[in-house]
C-alpha cells in the first residue's frame, strides 16, 4: 500500500492512497496517517483523507477511519472524507458515519 501524505496551510494533513482497506492494509493506513498526525511539527487540525481511489473498505477500515476522527476530535480539530465513490459512500452512511462526518 501506498500513502501519499501532504501537508498543506499551517496545520493540514491531506492522505491519499489507493486499494482496498481491509483487515490487512487499514492497519498501516491508521499508523502511518496518525503517526504522520503526531510527528508534524505543526499540530495537525484538519485532516483530509481521499478516498477517490479506494475501491474496497470493510469493517475494519471503518473502525480505523472512526479512531482517525477520534484523534482529531481529540486534538479539537476535524476530519474530511473527500471523493467517496458511492458504493463506499453507502458503507459509511449505512453505519451512520455521515451523522458526525464530513462526507464529500
């Protein structure tokens, strides 16, 4: 797998990866994206993760992408999902993340 990380304006953190997230990828997903979180010299308050080539996300990726919010609800600051296909888009809302996320 592999993730591309930028950081853009003072404290944003924008992910991009491609594949599935499954029980075996959605692990390095989380660490790598909030050990990126936690090594910024900037404290991090938004996070933007791309999903416009995900083409797979189980449950375990949901919960990774749940722990990612809670970082950042924990840091006072936000997380985005953007470009989400729709067949994942119905994942998310089918569990009711698009009650508390930001769903683009």
């Amino acid at each position: 797998m592999n993730i591309e990380l930028k950081n853009f304006g003072l404290d944003g953190l924008y992910a991009k990866t491609s594949g599935r997230l499954d029980l075996d990828s959605a692990v390095e997903y989380g660490v790598t994206i909030k050990t990126a979180v936690e090594d910024a010299q900037e404290e991090i308050k938004e996070l933007v993760l791309d999903f416009s080539e995900i083409t797979f996300i189980s449950s375990f990726g949901l919960k990774v992408v749940l722990e990612l919010y809670k970082e950042m609800q924990a840091r006072q600051g936000s997380l985005k999902l953007k470009d989400i296909p729709e067949q994942l888009k119905n994942s998310f809302k089918m569990v009711g993340f698009d009650k508390f996320l930001d769903l683009d």
